[in-house]
C-alpha cells in the first residue's frame, strides 16, 4: 500500500465532492482520515446519484475510501467537545462545507488554533471561503462556468446552448490542489512549528487548470507570432492534431505536428508524397484547415486496426494513441498494467470498479485500505482510541452525542 503519509491523522468536516475528494486524496496516500458526520443524516452522497445496494452509491464508495466515520453532534457542547480531544490527535483539518459553516459551529479555524496552534486547517470549497461569493453554495458545474470553462451561446431555438469544448472539473482540480497544498504545509510546519490555514476554491483550480486558454486570451494583442499557433486543437479542422478512425471502429489522436515526426509517419507508411504537406518556416505545423489533407489522413488510418496504429507509434517513435470511450478503458492492456483501473470487494456493496492513484509509488502499489463506511461504523472504535471505556461510549449515545 501507499505509505507516504502514514502516521498523519486527518479530521475531515465534509459533504459531497470537493472536501470529500480532499480527505480521499490524503487517505489514498495513507494518511488515517476520519469523517465526522451528524448521527443520523452524515454524508447524504450515500443515498445520492444512484445504487449499488442501499447507501452505497458508486460516488460514496470512491470519495470516501480509505476513511473511518464517526458521529458527533456538534450542535452539542458535548459533541464539540469531543470533537476538540479528537483534534488533539490531528495533523490536517479537511472542511469540506460551504462558507462559514464551521466558524458557526464553534469549530472554524480560529477556534481550532486556539486549542491546537500548529493545526493545518484546510478548506476546500466551490468559489472559495474568502471573496463576495464565498456564501454562495456551489455545484460542481458552478466551478466551471465562473472560471470561464464552459463555453456557451445562445442557440436558434431561443435557449443557452453549450459550446463544444470547456474542461477542468471543480471538484476534482480543488480537492487535488488543497491536498498537495495540505501535504506542503506538513514541511512548513516542521521546519517552523507552525500550522496554515488553506482556502481551495474548485473555481480557482480549473482556472489554473484552463492556464493555457487564459493567459493567450488575455495576452492576445501582445502576440507577434501566430504561424505556430493552433486554430482550436483537435476539435478544430486541423489535419495534424486530430482524432481519426481506424479499421476497426476505433478512435486514435495524431499529432504529429513536429515536422520530424511527420515526416517519420509518412516514411512508415509508404506515403512520402505527402512530407512536403508542411509549413517549414514554423517550427511546428497543425495544418490549419487543409481538408483534403484530413480526409487522405482518415483514408490512411482505415487501413489497420488501433492496436497496429499503436505498434507503429511504438516502432517510429510517432506521437499518436488511443482515443477511447469509457467502456475501452477496462481492457486497454497500458492502462491495466498501471493498475489505474482498480477492482476492489466491498464489504455492503460487493464488486466494484474504479479509478486507482494516478502517481504510483514504486514498491507500494495502490490499494482501498479501508472500503467506503458506513455512517458512523467506526464510532466507538475511535472512541475508544481516545480513552473512552464502553459504559461511557453507551452514555455518550443514549444522550444522541454520537
């Protein structure tokens, strides 16, 4: 399994994606994540975007692996109060909830340094904790659109219409960016002893995301040189980086926009008439709107299946590969031995399939140490880490504290 944070203890406040992915992302790396959720409601991804078996959706059983659940009412002084001993023993603090909803619960950063200085309180949210639309609660569509990544017009019928392109999930790209920002803060603090407070917006990280868009927009009028320039990637009519079909109805993406590797593609497939198809005074060329150039390119690639394109790519050093849709990703044999596709056995939903880590560790290879839990399911087991025997652990429940 992967080690790198073992022995960091994460408490984790969180519903739904961005603060649940942040915990997922340091539990995949071996940190010891504990979800505090309410007795009774906790997380309601369980019971949301589909089934498996009763309170085991496929979004539950992916963004809250490798977690142990505990309930407190933190509504309660008493919930409060062990929700500041379970603190005690905490490295990272994950909110995960909208705005201020923490600091109103008595349980906001300010609170938390007080009673733990060198806490790492990290909030992952939509658009952030600080800014004017900070209380605004976000789905994850939200994050995209206020970062300008989901392009859209209005269309013939009177209705917005989304445009082809747009990328970057909020909820994702967030999460990713407050945990590495979460992990780089556990070598601050033990080079200073201080903790950090972190305000990951998912907005923000698919901006930083969509960089390259950004900052040639933004910069558009100050640009002298065009000629290298793509018109709009592989959606656009460019030959050269494009997606083609091959002989068995498959999908590859060429771009060899390199004029060597154009050239070396042409070489290895007897086609050397088409070499000079280039613009040499570029240094790389996407062959802008040359139709017949495409259309000779997808007669080229109907002649062998996917797995010979690929051979060839491999044999003639040509940048050009699969193009899957999600169903090929199961049996892609680069992708199986990466084992970023990962098959696992849960304990109340059975088998499942999802993604793996997408930055394996040699000699510790990826694996779910702890199945996604049940509300609660390790309570008195944490409980009893903190001391608690089992006659005050029934008090603490007969009184709805957890």
């Amino acid at each position: 399994m992967i080690e790198l944070l073992q022995g960091i203890r994460v408490v984790e406040c969180a519903v739904l994606f961005n603060g649940d992915q942040t915990g997922r992302l340091l539990g995949d790396m071996g940190a010891d994540v504990i979800k505090v959720e309410s007795p009774g409601v906790g997380d309601y991804l369980r019971d949301f975007l589909g089934q498996i078996t009763p309170h085991h959706s496929p979004a539950h059983l992916y963004v809250n692996r490798n977690k142990r659940s505990m309930t407190l009412d933190l509504r309660s002084e008493r919930g409060r109060e062990l929700f500041f001993e379970l603190l005690g023993t905490a490295d990272i603090f994950v909110d995960g909830f909208a705005g201020d909803a923490c600091e109103r619960l008595g349980i906001g950063y300010e609170a938390q340094r007080r009673a733990k200085p060198d806490i790492i309180y990290c909030q992952c949210t939509g658009y952030g904790a600080s800014g004017p639309y900070a209380q605004i609660p976000t789905h994850g569509s939200m994050m995209g659109a206020l970062a300008g990544a989901t392009p859209m017009e209005m269309g013939d019928d009177g209705l917005v219409r989304q445009v082809e392109g747009g990328n970057g999930d909020g909820t994702v790209v967030g999460a990713t960016n407050a945990a590495l920002t979460a992990v780089a803060a556990l070598s601050y603090r033990a080079r200073t002893g201080q903790g950090a407070y972190i305000d990951g917006a998912g907005s923000d990280a698919v901006l930083a995301t969509s960089w390259l868009p950004a900052v040639y927009r933004w910069n558009d009028a100050r640009i002298t040189e065009r000629r290298s320039l793509p018109s709009t990637g592989a959606s656009s009519e460019s030959a050269k980086y494009q997606y083609y079909e091959t002989r068995d109805g498959r999908f590859l993406i060429f771009c060899a926009i390199e004029h060597k590797f154009w050239d070396a593609f042409c070489r290895a497939v007897g086609r050397e008439d088409l070499i000079e198809s280039k613009d040499e005074a570029a240094p790389v060329d996407f062959a802008p709107q040359q139709q017949a150039l495409r259309r000779e390119l997808q007669a080229i690639f109907h002649t062998r299946t996917l797995a010979g394109w690929v051979d060839l790519a491999l044999e003639h050093d040509i940048p050009m590969g699969p193009a899957h849709r999600l169903d090929d990703l199961l049996d892609d044999p680069h992708l199986a031995q990466r084992e970023i596709v990962h098959r696992e056995q849960h304990p109340g939903a059975g088998p499942f399939v999802s993604v793996g880590w997408p930055a394996p560790v040699r000699d510790q290879p990826f694996e779910v140490r702890r199945p996604a839990p049940a509300l609660g399911e390790h309570t008195d087991e944490l409980l009893g880490e903190l001391g608690y025997a089992g006659d005050q652990i029934a008090e603490l429940r007969d009184r709805k504290v957890v």
